[in-house]
C-alpha cells in the first residue's frame, strides 16, 4: 500500500514538473497559431520569369524578382500586386506545398497597383481567402500579414492597424487613396500578400513600405474594399472599365508659372473622338506655342470645375471622375477664347489603352 502511495506521488510531482516546463501560450497566440494554420494554404509565392540571351542567342530564363499572391476563388484566381507581376514573361505560382504551376495574367489595374492571375489547378486543391468589409476597420485593430519577404515563403508578422485614408503613389503616377497604414512588418517579398483581421478575413493586399531596405514599421495595404470593387472587371475584361471624359489635358499652371496668363484649370490638348468631352463640343488644342524652350499645345479649352469642383491638377479630375459610373451626365465649366462657359458631359467607358484613335 505504502509504494503504490509513493509512486503515485512521484508520478503526480514529476507531471507538476513538467506542467512547469511546458511553455504557456496564450489565447492571442492561440488565436494566431489557429488564423496562420487556417490561412497559409492559400497564400502563394509568385516568381516573375524574364528570359535572357547568352552570346549564341540561347535562352537563358531568370528570376526578375518575387512577390506574393492569394487564392480568391476555386477556378484559380489570385490576386497580387501588379509590381509584382509587371513585364514578366512567365509566372511561376509556388504553394505552401512546394508544388508549381505556371499562371497567366488575367487583368491588370496599374492605378491601384492590383493584378488578377489564374493557374489551372483542380479545385479541391484550392484555398481561398474571403475579403471583408475594409470600412470597417479602426486604428488600433490588430492585424496579421501573410507573405514572402526575401523569398522566405510564408512568413508571419503582426501588428495593428496604425492610420487609415492614407496616400501613396502607384508606379504610373497615380494616387492611390483610402491606404490603409500598418505597423506589421512589411518588406520586399510581401507585396500582394494579405492583411487579415483576428477573424482570418482579408482587409487590405500589403503593397508597400517607406524605404528600401526593409520594413521601418510602416507599410500600406490596398483596402479589400478598393480590390472587390475592380476584381470582377479585371477577370471579366482584363481591366477596370472607368468611367472617362476623353481629353489629354495639361495643368495650366506650367503654364502660368511661364507667364500666360490663363485661368487655373486643365487645358484640353487632345479630344478623343465619340467620347463624352466630343459628343459635348469641347475643342481640343489646334496650334502650338513656344514657352521658354518647349512647344505646348494651344487653343484648346481650359476645365475648370467638373461636377461642382475646382480642377487644378489630374488628381482632381480622376478623383471626380472615379466616383461614378460611365453612363452618368456631370456639369462642367470651361473656359473658351477668354469667356466661360457650362454644359453637361455625359461620360463613357475608358476603352483600352490600345484601342484609343484620335
């Protein structure tokens, strides 16, 4: 009786020992072992392929460079950055498995830095991510960032959501809005990664940071909301199909600075023809001028105001523009041989850059 008692007493003190010795985790580690488990099968490394020519012209292909991608449904779409995949000529898809696919590109929106791409890979194979609804996200929120930094495939950082309606500048210039700001670490090889929220749902695709040589605690994510919007677009024609006004204008305060004297506004230089700026009139430039050492286009009318707003630079005119749909009638004002003028343009799709004529 007595050495059952006492071996179960060393049993009980060695158990209490090795309670000890086992590390704790805590309900928020839980939380990100179980979001990282969950989530991980469906984020992608995506290898950008560039071929070369050795002396005897034979192909030498290379890797341009790497990025990350997720599935966002069964027919094998995903969705990344369009740094990410820009002037690659072959596309390799790495999953968390280690199996390869070659993709193709499906669409392309170089004002939102996002791109769609597809591998044909059976379904059941296929884990997809779910967006949410990115208004719905605070400063102080914690998030979780999936990617490839450094081509170390699936990495894990966290953090939280540290400033919204950010700005930054895409590769071609234009202002993307509405960024969402995060300190989770950021670096080379996550772009196109998601941003998730403690439910596992995507808020944002991470798509850059301030800096080169790494994440220096701050990175932007492009909102889920702005990639629902123009996902559909870009699977169904290969591009967003913006609203447009069909002009090449040129912001008139160059030309102020040079000394004209012209209102502030957009100088039309160029109309396209069956847009909404030809079917309402407006009249492209027809002369040039010299201005210090340049040849500028002259004549055209000057927008001053779409919709009820100021026009000072194209910033403005695409964030006006891009809040409705082609289809829709806006006031315009202009102004022509110095007096003003206000009519109503009804704007059409943006076609392919490929397919605007004059």
């Amino acid at each position: 009786m007595f050495q059952k008692l006492f071996f179960l007493i060393i049993s009980l003190l060695l158990s209490f020992e090795l309670s000890l010795a086992r590390p704790k985790i805590s309900l928020d580690e839980r939380e990100n072992i179980r979001i990282y488990a969950d989530t991980s099968p469906a984020v992608v490394n995506i290898s950008s392929i560039a071929v070369n020519y050795d002396f005897f012209y034979r192909p030498m292909p290379s890797e341009a460079g790497s990025g990350t991608g997720f599935f966002i449904d069964r027919d094998g779409h995903i969705v990344t950055n369009f740094h990410v995949i820009e002037g690659a000529q072959e596309l390799i898809v790495t999953m968390l498995d280690e199996s390869r696919w070659e993709a193709n590109v499906v669409g392309v929106d170089p004002n939102n830095d996002l791109a769609v791409i597809k591998v044909d890979i059976p379904e059941e194979r296929v884990k997809v991510l779910l967006m949410t609804n990115s208004d719905e996200v605070f400063v102080g929120q914690k998030v979780l960032a999936l990617g490839n930094p450094f081509g170390l495939q699936h990495t894990l950082t966290t953090g939280i959501i540290s400033a919204l309606g950010r700005t930054i500048e895409a590769q071609n210039g234009r202002k993307i809005e509405g960024v969402l700001q995060t300190d989770a670490a950021i670096n080379p090889g996550n772009s196109g990664g998601p941003l998730l929220n403690s439910a596992g749902l995507v808020v944002g695709i991470n798509s850059a940071i301030i800096g080169s040589a790494g994440s220096v605690g701050i990175g932007f994510a492009i909102p889920s909301n702005t990639a629902r919007k123009i996902i559909p677009d870009l699977i169904e024609h290969g591009y967003v199909q913006r609203p447009w006004l069909g002009v090449e204008p040129i912001p008139t305060r160059y030309l102020r600075r040079a000394g004209l004297s012209v209102p502030d506004g957009l100088l039309v230089a160029r109309v396209v023809v069956g847009t909404a700026a030809g079917t309402a009139g407006l009249r492209g430039a027809d002369r040039e001028i010299i201005v210090g050492r340049y040849r500028v286009p002259w004549g055209g009318d000057i927008l001053t105001k779409l919709d009820g707003e100021p026009l000072s630079n194209l910033e403005d005119l695409a964030r006006i523009i891009d809040v409705h749909q082609p289809g829709e009638t806006l006031n315009i004002t202009f102004v022509r041989d110095g007096k003003t003028y206000r009519t109503k343009v009804k704007l059409t799709k943006r076609p392919r850059p490929s397919l605007i004529s004059r």
